[in-house]
C-alpha cells in the first residue's frame, strides 16, 4: 500500500474497516510513532457510522466505533507508557549523542510540572500522542495520574471526535458526505497543527 493510500481515511476504513480503525488507534496511541491519519479516521468513522447499509459508503457500528476507539486508544498508551517505564531510561547516558542524561532530567521536569495536562492535549497532536506516553514513562510519572489523564484524554480524542463525526453525518445526510469529505479533513489537519504552533509561539 502506498504512503499516500496509508493516509486516506476513507481508503483506509473501505479496504480495512472497523479492525483496520481500531488498530491504528491503539498503535497511534504510543505503541508505534507512525505518521497516521488518527483524527481524521476517528471522523471519518464517525460519519461512515450515520450512513445507511444500503449506501454506497462504507457503514460502520456506532457503538462499535466509540467504545472500541476509547479502549483502544487507553491500552494503546498505557502500553507506551510501560515501554517509557521499562526501556526508556537506559537509552539515555551522558555522553550520547541523542540521548543525553540532560534530556530525560528535563524530561522528568516537565512532567513534574505539566504531566496531566500534557498527557491529554498531546491526544490532539499527531506523532506527539504516540510519544508522550513513552516520555511519561521514561520521567517516572505516577500510573495513577498518568491512568487518569490518559482515560480523560482517550474519552474526549476517540470518543468525542468519533460523535461529532456521527452527528455532522446525521445533519448533512449519507448522500452528501463525499462532498464534504476533503474539507473536512482538511479542517481537521489544521486544527490538529493549532496546539503545537501555538506551543512554539508561546515559547519563542
């Protein structure tokens, strides 16, 4: 498969389906840092949940959708918060080239400092959500807030981007969603690029 059919949401549910969604959101969710389409597939998903069986598009189970993405997208990151916990830290030594001790001190820094919330904004961030749960791990943040941010976090990313695909298809009706299809992902690549750019301004 090509790395532009790789990030078609629509090719991807259509040859796939639900199993194909469920397991790029647990691997996007820290098992893999692979450039994949989460949010937009979440959407997508969403809609193709509105549509009838009779249509030419895709339908998927709502219920399936929903609950399936949250579970997926919570074990996906406990899963790279183990990998951070176990492995992370004996990457790093002080004279590395990458991995320099300093890294993970600052590492272990930041999420003193901003841990929950990190954890929950990265959702919306692609590449970020699957390598914060690693860092987590690595700084040796507490399971117990990690666990919670991450179930807050995959509630509002998976679940919550998933409705909003359902209800904009139950408005817009099964027929019209190939209209609005690339405008729609396209909105939603620049709102995912919104945190990170505003996280840089913040900083400069």
């Amino acid at each position: 498969m090509s790395a532009a059919a790789l990030l078609d949401p629509k090719h991807l549910i259509e040859t796939f389906g639900t199993i194909g969604l469920l397991l790029i959101i647990f691997v996007e969710s820290g098992v893999f840092p692979a450039p994949l389409p989460g949010d937009s597939l979440l959407f997508i998903a969403g809609l193709f949940s509105s549509t009838s069986a009779a249509s030419n598009d895709p339908h998927l189970n709502l219920a399936v959708v929903v609950i399936g993405s949250f579970v997926c997208a919570v074990a996906g990151a406990q899963i790279g918060y183990w990998i951070g916990a176990r492995f992370g830290t004996r990457l790093f030594r002080p004279d590395a080239r990458f991995f320099k001790t300093e890294y993970l001190e600052r590492s272990h820094a930041f999420f003193d400092r901003r841990g929950p919330g990190a954890v929950v904004l990265a959702r919306f961030i692609p590449i970020v959500r699957t390598i914060v749960p690693i860092f987590a791990g690595m700084s040796s943040m507490s399971t117990r807030a990690f666990t919670t941010a991450n179930v807050i976090g995959a509630a509002i990313w998976a679940a919550g981007i998933s409705l909003l695909g359902y209800t904009l298809g139950t408005q817009i009706g099964a027929d019209n969603v190939d209209k609005y299809l690339l405008p729609i992902v396209g909105v939603i690549i620049v709102l995912s690029l919104i945190p990170p750019a505003l996280e840089y301004r913040r900083h400069r």
